[in-house]
C-alpha cells in the first residue's frame, strides 16, 4: 500500500497517494445487537449490510465438553452440556 505523502501547512497542502476511508456518508448506524451466541443447528445473521457499526461484533464460544467414558476413552460434547448416567 502506497503512503499518503507531500507538505501540509497552514495556507496550503500538497499530497500524493492513496486515501480511503472507513465510513460511508450517510450509512445508517446499526442498532442491532453486538453479542451473539452461536446456535449448532441454526444459521443467525445480522442485519448490518450497508450500516455503519459502531463497535465490534462479538461471536460467543460454542460450548464444549469432555468427559471419560466406559471404553476408557474421552466424549467430547459440542454445543450443551449432558449429564450422563452409567448406571
């Protein structure tokens, strides 16, 4: 990416390169919300195209779990957590 150079004074300005900016003039803010939880079996999303957000989107964990279990191995749950019986 090229940098922005040249002189910038009081009375005058002379500058070469790329700008870009982050915000788009007159983009609507988003209101929604900013946390979700991800759900295993369904898909969310939210309404943010071509709005202005204002903060970062913040995706919670899946839960996870492990347990050991008779073979002498390990279950792994994704997404609840299971009480098991073994008895």
């Amino acid at each position: 990416m090229e940098k922005l150079h040249g002189t910038l004074s009081a009375t005058s300005a002379t500058l070469h390169g790329t700008l870009s900016a982050r915000s788009v003039i007159g983009a609507e803010i988003y209101d929604g919300a900013y946390s979700v939880h991800s759900e295993a079996n369904e898909v969310q999303i939210l309404p943010t195209e071509n709005k202005q957000l204002t903060k970062n989107i913040t995706v919670e964990k899946i839960p996870y779990f492990e347990t050991s279990n008779l073979s002498d191995g390990i279950t792994a749950y994704i997404g609840s957590e299971v009480e098991v019986n073994y008895g």
